[in-house]
C-alpha cells in the first residue's frame, strides 16, 4: 500500500502543475516516483516537462505510463497516453507517420471501453493530424464529435477545441464568416480559464490566428495577439511564446512594420530551436520572405534551405524565382503549391497569385486567364479586402499583358484602395509600381512618376531595395520613346519581328509556331527586348512599340 507521504506528494505535483508551477510539480512527481512508480506520476511528470521543454522527459515519461496502463489493464488510461504521445512525435519532431500510428493504437484500445472523454480526444487529434494532411472533410467531422463530447461529459476544453477545429475547418473550406465566428468563441472561452489542461488554449488560438493569416485578416489577428501573448507570459511557455512571436512577426510584416517583425520572428526561431525544432520552419520561412522582400535574395535562399519543406517555403521560393527572372521556375513550384491545396482552399490566394504574374510575364494568355478566374472565385468566397485586393492585381496584370491598359489601371486603382483600407502596406506600394508600369505603357508618363514617388517614398521606408530600383527606374523614364523612329530602337531585325507579335498579344507559344522556333527561343527574344529597350513587361514594350511606328501591323 502506498504511503501517505507518497500520495501527499501526488497532490503536491498535482496542485503545482494547475498553479503552472511547473519546476514544482516536476520536483514533486520524482520524488513520488522514487518511492512508488505509478502511472499517475509518471504522466504528471510528462506535463512538468512538456511545460519546461523537456522533450526526453516527455517522451520517456509517458512512454513508461502507457505501459504500467497496459500492464494494469486500464485501458482508458493507456490509450490516452498514446494519443498525447501521437502528438507529442508531431509536435517535438514532426513525425506525422508516427503519430499516426500512435492515433491508430489508441483507437483500437478504445474500441474496447464505454464512451469517455478520451473518445473525444481521440476524434480532436484526428481531425487536427487530417487539418496538418489537407483532409478538412475530416477534420470537420472530428472536430464536430470531440466538441460533442465535450458537451456530453462536461470537458471545457474538448468542446473549445473541437469548436476551434471546426472554425478552423469552416475557414479552410472558404466558409469564412461562419468559421471566425466559432474561432472567436473558442479563444474567447480560452482566455477565460475553464480549461484544465493549458495546452488546449493554446491550440484554439494556434487555430485563430493561422486561420486569420490563411485569409490575411490581419486586423483580427492583431486584435487577440496581445491577449494570447499575455497568456504565454503567464504560463511561461517557450512554446507558446515562439508560436505567438513568429505569428507577430507575420503580422507585422504584412503592415509595413519590418524592424518588428523581425525582432518577433528571431526570437520565435531561437525559442522554437531551443524546445521544438520540427516547429522552427514557420518562422523560418516568415524570415526568408522579409529578406526577399528587402533584396537580400542570397539570404532568403539560404533561410529556406534550413526552413525545409512547407507551402509557406516553396511560395517563398517561387517569388526569389520570380524575383530572379527565373519564370518557369517560378510556374513549377506555384502550382506544385495548388496542386498540393485542398480544392478551394484559401490558402491557395498566394499561389495563384504568382501563376498569373509570371504566365502573363512570359505571354501564357490562357492560363493566366485561367488562375486569375480561380483566384478571384477564392477571393469572392474569402471575402476579405486584402484577398480581393490580390484578385485585382492579378486582373490588372492579364489585362496588361492583353493590351487593355485602362481596364488594367482600373483594376490596379482598386488593388491599391484595398490593400491600403486593410494595412498591407507592401502589397499596396507594389500594387502601385504595377499601376506605374501600366500609366507608363498608356503614354501618361506624368501620372505613372507620381505613382511610382509615392511608392518609392515607402520603399525606402521599408528597405525593400529592390523594389526601390524599380520604382526609381519608372521615375527616371520620361516619355523617351516619343522621339524614337523604328529603326533607332537598338533591336535586331529578328527581335524587331517578335516584337510586333508581342505588340499584337500573340503568346510565346504562338510566336514560335509562326516562326517555327522553339518557345525556349522566343522567351530568349522577349527578355532580350526587355532589357535593350529598358521596359518592366511586355506591355511595355508593345507600347513603345506602338509609339515607334511598328503598329498597326497586320497579322498573317
């Protein structure tokens, strides 16, 4: 029979680890341990360490709990260490294969109890591994019957996850309205406190503020940061914190507040590195984009390197690609990015985003046109400004490169508006150097300088080097092209004649034909004209074109 000391030490770890004592509690489970090994020390002292970052602490501890469980024949009890050790291996090592094992087993044991609360946790971890996998149909499905025995056992916290799961789902699927709704009731219930386990708050605003990231609702996300971030400071979660900076970091990012940004997100990668390196590629990531968006192209390559593989890298590398005036590159991995996202899934904005800028950079009329049509389906079922923002830059950009510039600057008008009511300071300055661009190609050179200051005025602001050479690059360009004759423009015969075609809309692919050359040589001919003739894009250069005296032309 067990001692009393040894059962008052239970309490003690017990009562430290609700108090969020956690070096407490981890001192009182081992002295319990050193004189009876049971189970229920040995999964109190799991929570002691998971709350200090101690992984082998975590892993050994349960490990040996769910095996004293099953030696005892408490079923129950065993099988809810195997769900908490399924996401113990996802969230210290990202292993999903191997939390998915340990989700199996505990699904089997459960098979063979009555209804509990660890049926509930069982379904929650489910859905949450499907939301990781693309699976939202089942995660809307899990999270519905954890939240449901919540409810039906009384446990706070499976019916605010399973709530969460289910908001987080609903956004997911593009249903956004109804899915911020239950998020914000999940956090809300969070920050009240009736939680018994502290992780699960932490997992409901882990879901709100990626959901408000996914549909760049950064103003929602902004408005529960501080109260999430209070709530990390009192709990003293490295975990909890690095999620919240990196989160913060993003934020800030994307409302023009650089330094901040990235005094978050190095702080998020530092506590990540310490305690959950499978975890540090987020950050990562945000780390790559802010140097890729300041020029410093050579670091964001080398960050996403270690950042390893996630969307948010290879949208990352897909922009350096652009960036680089690497097109096809850019094409390949922007749809790897769809192809990879559940269908209709906002989170596929960012990506077919791209596939319109760099198609319409090489001439792909057609499937341009056919990204920008589901992009602008996305953004409608979205419904937030910076995401229809995003829509019409990418009208703006096909209009341009079919020759409508007026339908383009209307479009790019609006994208700038948009970007600008919602905070997304960079998105709105660079939505201006395309609307620059466009004036450019319409002959207002004026209107396009006065655009292009103003962008370049926040540019420098930002440090966004090279987006400050392009803008300085328009400004510099007055009307020059007036006073050219055709046969001053510093082109060859052969890229005068692709030139015309590019003036007239005709693709890559279909200029090869015509001239029976590979598309490889016409692309050659395309970015050699751009760089002689000192344009941004082919509109620009059909524009010159038309100013030079080489339209009308007939096509054959």
């Amino acid at each position: 029979m067990r001692s009393n000391t040894h059962a008052a030490l239970l309490d003690a770890g017990i009562r430290a680890l609700a108090e969020s004592r956690w070096t407490d509690a981890k001192q009182s489970f081992e002295a319990a341990l050193r004189k009876h090994e049971v189970p229920a020390a040995l999964e109190g002292l799991s929570w002691a360490g998971w709350w200090l970052d101690d992984a082998a602490l975590v892993f050994d501890s349960r490990d040996r709990a769910y095996r004293l469980y099953r030696q005892r024949r408490q079923t129950t009890d065993a099988a809810r260490m195997a769900i908490w050790l399924a996401i113990d291996h996802l969230d210290f090592n990202g292993a999903v294969a191997v939390a998915s094992g340990w989700l199996r087993r505990a699904g089997r044991l459960l098979k063979e109890v009555e209804p509990a609360p660890e049926h509930g946790w069982l379904a929650f971890q489910e859905g949450y591994l499907a939301m990781t996998t693309g699976d939202v149909a089942t995660a809307m499905v899990r999270a519905r019957e954890a939240a449901e025995t919540g409810r039906r056992f009384r446990i706070a916290d499976l019916e605010m996850l399973g709530l969460a799961l289910e908001g987080s789902a609903l956004v997911a699927s593009t249903r956004v309205a109804d899915g911020m709704r239950c998020l914000d009731e999940a956090t809300a219930t969070a920050l009240e406190g009736e939680a018994s386990v502290p992780i699960s708050c932490a997992w409901a605003f882990c879901f709100l503020v990626s959901s408000c990231l996914d549909v760049r609702d950064y103003q929602r996300a902004y408005d529960w940061s501080d109260r999430i971030a209070e709530f990390a400071e009192r709990h003293e979660s490295r975990y909890m914190l690095g999620f919240c900076r990196s989160h913060y970091g993003a934020v800030h990012l994307s409302r023009g507040r650089w330094a901040d940004a990235e005094a978050e997100i190095l702080k998020a990668i530092e506590a990540y590195e310490r305690s959950r390196p499978a975890m540090a590629g987020d950050a990562l990531g945000w780390l790559a984009e802010l140097r890729r968006r300041q020029g410093r192209l050579d670091e964001a390559a080398a960050l996403l390197v270690r950042a390893g593989d996630s969307l948010g890298s290879r949208l990352c590398q897909a922009r350096l690609a652009l960036d680089r005036g690497l097109d096809g590159r850019a094409i390949e991995l922007a749809e790897r990015c769809v192809r990879q996202m559940p269908e209709g899934s906002p989170q596929v904005a960012p990506a077919l985003e791209l596939l319109v800028r760099a198609r319409a950079a090489r001439g792909d009329l057609a499937e341009a046109a056919s990204a920008a049509s589901d992009l602008m389906a996305t953004a409608e079922r979205a419904d937030t400004s910076p995401m229809r923002a995003g829509a019409l830059v990418a009208e703006g950009l096909l209009a341009t490169a079919r020759g409508d510039h007026d339908r383009a600057r209307r479009a790019l008008e609006d994208a700038v508006s948009g970007f600008e009511r919602s905070g997304a300071v960079f998105d709105a300055l660079t939505a201006r150097l395309d609307l620059a661009t466009v004036l450019v190609a319409m002959g207002r050179p004026e209107s396009a300088e006065a655009e292009a200051r103003v962008a370049l005025r926040g540019l420098e602001a930002l440090g966004a080097e090279q987006a400050v050479a392009l803008a300085r690059q328009l400004i510099g360009r007055r009307d020059v092209s007036r006073s050219r004759a055709p046969q001053a423009l510093p082109i060859t015969p052969r890229e005068r004649e692709v030139l015309r075609f590019v003036a007239l809309g005709w693709t890559n692919r279909q200029i090869a034909a015509h001239l029976v050359v590979s598309e490889h040589t016409v692309h050659r001919h395309v970015t050699n004209l751009l760089r002689k003739l000192d344009v941004p894009s082919r509109s620009a250069a059909a524009a010159l074109a038309a100013r030079s005296g080489l339209l009308p032309y007939e096509a054959p």
